[in-house]
C-alpha cells in the first residue's frame, strides 16, 4: 500500500491561536502561579540597637538549659554584634551583607570577625565555637538573614531545635507529631527536613505557615547549584509541609513538578532549541507549527518540530550557510538526504576513547513525509491565504516515490517476526527464572531481618553476614560478603526482583502497552457478574492511551494472584493504596494523584514507576536468565514484545484474530496480524492446503500413477543430459533450442574436470577463425566468432567456481534397502 497521508489540510481553527499563558513553559506558569517571598530589605528585629539586640538574645527564649552553652551564646552574639558595628550599613543585615562574610563558604567565614578581634583585642581560643553559637542566635533571632546558597555550604546541627524554641514552636511541633505518625525509619529523613524548613525560615523569616510553594522550589533549585548529592532527601521537607496543610489546594504533589521534570514547552520553545540562523525560515515554521497545533497532541508537535528545525532546516543551514528560501539547490538536496539516511553517534571505547558510530536511521522515510508534508501544506494554504503563505510556496524537493514504504514495512515486519521467534521460545525460562529470584530475594531478606547486626545469615552457606550500618537509613537492610567483602542492599534487592517479576507477568498476561501498564490503578480491577449464572467475573479496565480506546479485560487466575500480591504490598495501613502523581514523558504533563499499582517507596515519598525504570528492570532479569541470541550476545526484552509475543502466541493457539483485534485495543485488524509472527511450519502447512485445494479443481489424470514408458522416458532425460564437457540443465520434456551447439549454450554446465578439452576447443576455433579469415570465407567467421565466444565464457566460469575442499555433509537422509528400486521411489509431488 503507498503511503496516503502525504499532506495534512489546514483544519479551520475553532479557537483563538495560543495565548501567551499557553506559549509559556508548564514550569513558568507553575512559577508564576506560585511565586517565592521577595527578600525585604528591612524589617523590626534587623533595625534595633546593639545593647537591645543584646539583651533580647541572652533572654527567653533563646536561653538553653546548660549554663556553658549559655555563656559561650552569650559571648558569640556580644562579639559579632561588636564586629558588625564597624561594618558599613544601617541595618545589621545591610552590614552582614558588606562584610562579605558570604563570600567564604562553609565554616571559613569565622576567618574574618576572627581577624578583626584579633586586631582589637584579646582572643580567647574558644572564639571560633563562640562566633558559630553567636551567628546561629542571629539567624534564630531574625536579626540577620544570608542567603540561601550560603546557608547551603555549612551544616546545621542545632538550626532546627534552636529554631523550634526560639521561632516558631507550635509549627515545629506539628512537624514533630506528623514524624511520629510515619514509620520509625523515616526518623531520620524527618530531621533533614526539619532542618531544610528551618533552614527557609533562616533565610526568609517568619513561621512555619508562612513559607509559600516558591519558597520551597527557590531552596530546591539552590540545592541544585550547590550540593551535588542528596537524592530524595533533597525534595522530601515539601512533602511534608504540604501534609501539613499550609500550601493551597491547587500546589503540585511534588515540588518535582518545577524543574526535576520538563513541562511542554512552547512551540517558540520547540523550534528555538537548534538556534536556526534564518529568521524568516524559522518564523515561518513557527507559524506552521501553530497551524498544526489545534489536530495534534503534545508528542506529535515536538516530533514535527524536531524534524523540521532539527533534522531538516538546522542541517540545510549546516550545509549550504545563508540559505534563506525553501526553494533549495539540487545538489543541497541530495546531500541532505544522505545525510538524513544515516544516524551518528558517540559511543565510549573499552580504551575510553570516544568514537562515532554510524548506523542507518530505520524511520528516515517518516522524516522524509513530515518535510514532505510542510511543503505540501504550503502550498495548500497558499491558494486560501497568498499573502501570508504564497511566498513561501515553492515545489516540493521530495518526490512521492521516495516515501513509498511498502517494502520498508516488510523489512520491519520481518524484523519483527524475527525478534518475536527468537523471544517466544524462552518466554518460560525468563517468567521462571523471575520467579525464582524474587523468592529466593524475600528468603534471604526475611531472614536477614531476623538476624543480629555482624551475625551469619542462615541459608547463606556462610557467604553473607548482616552489615552493621548505624547510618543506613531505618527501613533497608544490610549484607555483607565474607569473602570479598562487598555490601550488599537486600532491601533493595527484594524490591527490584519482586517488580521485574510483577512487569513480566502483567505484560504478558495481558498483552498491555508499556504506557497502559504504568497507568494500572487499583480502581482499574472490576468486577462483572454474568447475567445468566450470577458469576462474578474480574475485569481488568484499561484506561485510554495511544489509540483513545477503553477496554476491559479478562482477569486470568494467574493475572489475579499477580494483582493481589501487588495490591497487598502496597495497602497502607487505611487499606487503600497511596495517592501518587506521576509524570507523562510523551505529553510532558503530570496527571493527578491516583492510587497506581506500578509504584515504589524512595525515602518517605511513593514515586510512579517510569517508563525508564521498567526497562531497567527488564534488563537485570535477563541478565539473570543468562540467554543469549543467535550471535552471542545478551538477549533483551522490550516492554513491547510481551505484546506481540501474546498476539502471536493467542492466535496459534485458535484465538480469533478479530478478538484479539480488541483485547489490544487496535483499530484496524491489520496491525493485529502485523503483531502475529509467521513462523515456518504455517508455512508449510499452508503449502500443503493450497496443494489439496488445488487438487480438488484440477482433473484426477494428473495424479495418476505413470507408466513404464513415461517412467522410462523421465529416467532417459537425466542420462541425455550428459554431454562431452559437462551437463545440459534444460528442463525435463524440452529440446535442445541451440541444436547440440553445447559450447554456446547457457544451460551448459561445464565440468571441471573437461577444461582441458575446452581449451582445445578455444584453440581450435581461434585457428579455423584464422584460416577462414584467408581463404575469405566471411559467412563462416562470424558464426565461428559466435562459437567462441560461448567457450571462453564456459572457461570463466570454471574460473570462478571456488576450489572444493573435500566433501560437506549437508545431512540429507539417504534411502536405504536392498529391497527398494527407484521404480519404487512415489514420484515427485507436482508443484
């Protein structure tokens, strides 16, 4: 079939084009939506006097219980407030600012005031712990406020309890009270978090209930900058001040929404990442794009914009620099689509060397279609609007035999096949094999748990010992190899070999898509209760996802267990499943908080499973398998082949290709059948129905046993076929068409061992050749020119036959018996 979608017609636009709250970033409308508290540059406690200021932070409620600690509080304060008098400034912030303290980051700060009572006086040794006590009440105190990135380079291990008694104690107290309703192994994440809160009141002031959404995204956003670790714990404090309530309805889940994770981008944002040099060309694509935008989703427009300004017009500027119309040199052209055929990239050496590897781009004609289409629309939209498109209106350089996709298809289709008969085979030493690890992973973690810390594990052979690890976090656990002494995370262990089996079953239980599957909720298992019976069937609802199409599904025993031990992990204490909200990667939007079945506990917070994730997965269970390909290497599995695998395996086994049309959720049959591999013995079951089909239409004498006169003649034509310097292949029943004049016939097959007598032949006519050319015999040159010719090509293709090495075995079974004869032989099966 030819490919008919060569163009997309212009849909008349039942809306206003994108405003400019649209053209904006998700992210810059979240930022918008929830900005950060601007810095003041004076408030009450900054603007007071020394001795007040004193006197207000050697009084409750900044006096702890320890009189050392008290005192050494005490002279901190009296001795930065000393050196930040001879700072310039009106404010006590405005001199902190100038005093340039913040330059100097982490605990070197102390260096400066340090000189300065140095220079003015005696300075005790306990001066530096003096200055870090006097700061710390400073911040508690609202008297100073640094800056964010500052405050991230040092470590603060009294600035949450000191805030939670001086600042704000009920919010503290709260805070407190929602850690102690957690597990006991977040107790330790909830003193970072404590300390990232205390941290924004530090640098903001105010309470706790006065922190805003921005607030946190412009801490999350410093930590960026300045820690290069800290993994959840860097996001967690948020998930907790939303628990508490003092965010607005409307605030994202996670802060991860701000940045961690791309929004849509506009389509001026689409385009302007590949920094066309053409203004007029990449406005022009610009306007094309909002044209298209109204029919397509977010993951066909960037897929536009990226084969349009990147693939195609940021390479034509590569190419030909300058170029500013459509309107391109053939020899442009040309170039272009070489390069557009072949795929570049970098790849790392075993030696570390970066090299580039090319490998042909499979989908080059889809790009060749989009550029194809841009064109054609064009030119379309020319004729209804020629002001604002005629100039741009220009033939297109792709013609349409260049997009025609037949055989690519069924290139892919054989690919495809191919991956799906190597894959279905093994399907169950890969499903075994992940059941087993995810077994023998909760064994060894149950009796882990249940061992003492620096104890053998039992079960282990002595080969594991449970770590001691006072800093892990609560809820993991720890191994220890004895021989190589490698840690190892059975927690983590348990969790990963328990997924990758829930994966495996789901996909190919069920036949799902990658993006179905990580949109499973608990509220997707139903039930039906047949009519007639009263029996209640469980149903699997699949929600809407490439084709818009909802269905239900059968739900398997098998399917059922494996749902059940899903759920059953995942039920909180409430007996309902956690609230997550995950993130679209095609659409580039985060849906809402619904209760997913695929996903998992990282720190205090329940993340979705990515589509990322689920290939990784995949892969660590294969590499456990231990399976391999036809060249060698480590089979993988997509996500995508436990679908066509359960096509193909549904069909052989008599399921109707129009029911697994909708159990797929296809829209045409034919993508139902591009799914199902055809494997070689259909094949020749096929042969053999078409052969008795054919028997049934044409007349019994064709079938009937030959006689010894046909018999005879049949045996008679192998033995003519004998000649002096090899074997005639005609067919059976045909003459000889060159009269015997075997040297100039093609169906000659000459046999090695007669070249010497061809070369006598060649010699022969070369000197009759000779003769008849003196004796003007011209009638018999030129056939015997003819003659030879016909013999020095049967001398090249002895040449070229390869030098046989001795016999080959080709393992063909050979009829044995004294008894039979070949006129016992049943005669060839008619084609």
């Amino acid at each position: 079939m030819t490919a008919v979608a060569k163009h997309v017609t212009r849909k008349p636009l039942e809306v206003s084009n994108a405003t400019e709250e649209q053209a904006q970033t998700r992210n810059s409308q979240l930022r918008a939506r929830f900005p950060a508290r601007l810095a003041e540059p004076r408030w009450p406690h900054t603007a007071r006097p020394s001795e007040e200021t004193l006197r207000r932070l050697t009084a409750p409620p900044f006096l702890p219980t320890v009189n050392a600690t008290r005192a050494g509080r005490r002279r901190g304060v009296a001795k930065l407030l000393r050196w930040l008098s001879n700072q310039p400034g009106e404010t006590w912030q405005q001199r902190w600012a100038s005093s340039g303290a913040e330059e100097l980051p982490g605990a070197a700060w102390v260096e400066l005031p340090l000189r300065w009572l140095r220079e003015h006086g005696t300075s005790p040794s306990y001066d530096r712990e003096d200055l870090s006590s006097g700061l710390l009440m400073l911040i508690c105190g609202d008297v100073i406020r640094p800056g964010l990135p500052w405050m991230l380079t040092r470590t603060h291990r009294y600035l949450a309890s000191v805030m939670a008694e001086a600042r704000d104690p009920e919010g503290f107290a709260r805070l407190r009270k929602l850690a102690e309703s957690g597990p006991t192994s977040s107790r330790k994440d909830a003193q970072i978090a404590a300390t990232r809160i205390a941290t924004m009141l530090a640098c903001k002031g105010g309470l706790i209930r006065d922190i805003t959404v921005g607030d946190c995204v412009e801490l999350v956003d410093a930590q960026r900058q300045v820690h290069a670790r800290g993994g959840q714990k860097k996001v967690d404090f948020y998930l907790r001040l939303r628990a508490l309530g003092i965010f607005p309805e409307d605030a994202p889940a996670t802060i991860r929404a701000f940045g961690l994770a791309l929004g849509q981008l506009s389509i001026d944002e689409l385009v302007d990442r590949y920094r066309l040099q053409c203004r007029p060309v990449r406005d022009l694509i610009v306007d094309y794009l909002r044209e298209r935008q109204p029919s397509l989703d977010f993951a066909s427009l960037d897929a536009i914009s990226r084969t349009l300004a990147g693939l195609f017009w940021a390479r034509i500027e590569a190419l030909a620099p300058g170029t500013d119309s459509l309107r391109l040199p053939p020899a442009v052209v040309r170039e272009w689509k070489a390069e557009l055929r072949v795929k570049k990239r970098t790849v790392t050496g075993l030696d570390g060397k970066s090299v580039e590897v090319s490998s042909p781009r499979l989908n080059a004609k889809d790009e060749l279609m989009r550029v194809r289409a841009f064109y054609l629309d064009i030119a379309q939209w020319a004729a209804e609007e020629p002001a604002r498109w005629g100039p741009w209106a220009v033939p297109c350089p792709i013609r349409d035999d260049e997009i025609h996709k037949a055989k690519d298809r069924k290139r892919r289709k054989a690919r495809m096949d191919q991956r799906t008969r190597e894959r279905l085979p093994v399907l169950p030493v890969l499903v075994s094999t992940a059941d087993r690890r995810r077994r023998a992973a909760a064994n060894l973690l149950r009796a882990a748990k249940s061992t003492e810390p620096g104890a053998m594990i039992p079960g282990t052979d002595g080969a594991l010992r449970r770590a001691i690890a006072p800093k892990a976090a609560g809820h993991l656990t720890w191994a220890e190899e004895t021989s190589g002494g490698r840690r190892r995370n059975l927690t983590y262990e348990e969790e990963e070999a328990f997924w990758a089996f829930a994966a495996i079953e789901v996909l190919r239980l069920t036949g799902i898509r990658n993006e179905e599957l990580l949109e499973l909720t608990h509220h997707s298992v139903t039930q039906y209760r047949l009519p007639s019976t009263g029996e209640v069937v469980p149903l699997l609802q699949i929600a809407p996802s490439k084709t818009d199409t909802e269905r239900l599904l059968l739900v398997s025993p098998e399917l059922a267990d494996v749902l059940s031990s899903i759920i059953s992990r995942l039920r909180g204490p409430s007996g309902g499943l956690p609230l997550v909200a995950s993130y679209d990667v095609r659409e580039k939007v985060w849906n809402p908080p619904m209760p997913l079945l695929f996903q998992r506990d990282i720190g205090s917070e329940h993340r979705a499973f990515t589509p990322t994730a689920i290939r990784k997965l995949l892969i660590n269970a294969l590499a456990v398998t231990g399976l391999t390909n036809a060249d060698g290497e480590v089979l993988t599995f997509s996500p995508h082949d436990f679908r066509r695998i359960f096509v193909t395996d549904a069909i052989m086994n008599g399921l109707p290709p129009h029911i697994a049309q909708v159990i797929c959720g296809h829209r045409r049959i034919d993508t139902t059948m591009g799914y199902k591999a055809v494997y070689p013995a259909e094949t020749i079951e096929a042969h053999r129905a078409f052969i008795s089909r054919r028997r049934t239409s044409r007349p019994s004498e064709e079938y009937r046993t030959p006689t010894d006169e046909e018999w005879d003649a049949f045996l008679a034509h192998f033995e003519k076929r004998k000649v002096s310097i090899g074997t005639c292949a005609r067919a059976f029943g045909t003459p000889c068409v060159h009269e015997h004049a075997c040297v100039r016939c093609s169906l000659l097959r000459p046999d090695p061992a007669q070249r010497a007598r061809l070369v006598d032949i060649r010699d022969n006519l070369i000197a009759r050749i000779g003769e008849a050319e003196r004796e003007g015999w011209l009638g018999e040159v030129e056939g015997l020119q003819v003659s030879l010719a016909g013999a020095v090509e049967k001398l090249t293709q002895l040449d070229r036959r390869p030098t046989s090495h001795g016999t080959v075995d080709l393992g063909i079974p050979a009829v044995t018996g004294p008894n039979i004869t070949p006129r016992q032989l049943p005669p060839p099966e008619p084609n």
